[in-house]
C-alpha cells in the first residue's frame, strides 16, 4: 500500500516450511520509498537495486519446533531488493 506521501507501508505475513518440515511463521513490517520510475522499471523487467530505494523492515519469526526455537527470540531488522520476480531479503539480528 503506497499512502499519499508516497511511502509504501509493507506487511508481510507467511508460514514457511523447511526443508526437514519445520514451521516458521514470518512476520515483516515496514517502509518502502523507490524512485519516480520505480514502478515502470520494475514493469519493463529491470531490479532495484539497494542503493536506488529505501526498503526497510522489522522481521520476525514464531514457531514451536524446539530445532529453532532460537530464532523466536530474535530482534532483527532487514532491508530488501526489489526485482520483477523476486525480492532479495538481508535480514541481520540485533545484537
């Protein structure tokens, strides 16, 4: 959702399953600011890379699986790439 000031609030919320069938459930909120022509070069198949936009977030993980249960105590924050088939993730914990 992009707001009049042209700032994109982001809320993405999924469940993921690992590869030895583990439930994380991804919580991300957060902002998104892209150039002028963000939307058309994304449209045309170009990425946007880290340095042209101000992708920010918060994200967090909940599950019950004792094998990462550490990852629910975790504070992270994230920023992200954007592409027109996939969004590059860097997600770091908080020390």
């Amino acid at each position: 959702m992009v707001g009049s000031d042209q700032i994109g609030r982001i809320d993405v919320r999924a469940t993921m399953k690992t590869d030895d069938g583990a439930l994380i459930h991804y919580t991300a909120l957060g902002v998104i600011k892209i150039p002028d022509d963000g939307l058309e070069r994304l449209a045309a198949g170009e990425r946007l890379p880290f340095d042209e936009t101000y992708v920010r977030t918060t994200p967090s993980f909940e599950t019950a699986d004792e094998r990462y249960s550490w990852l629910n105590e975790l504070v992270c924050v994230g920023h992200n790439e954007l592409s027109p088939d996939h969004i590059d993730y860097r997600i770091y914990r908080v020390l």
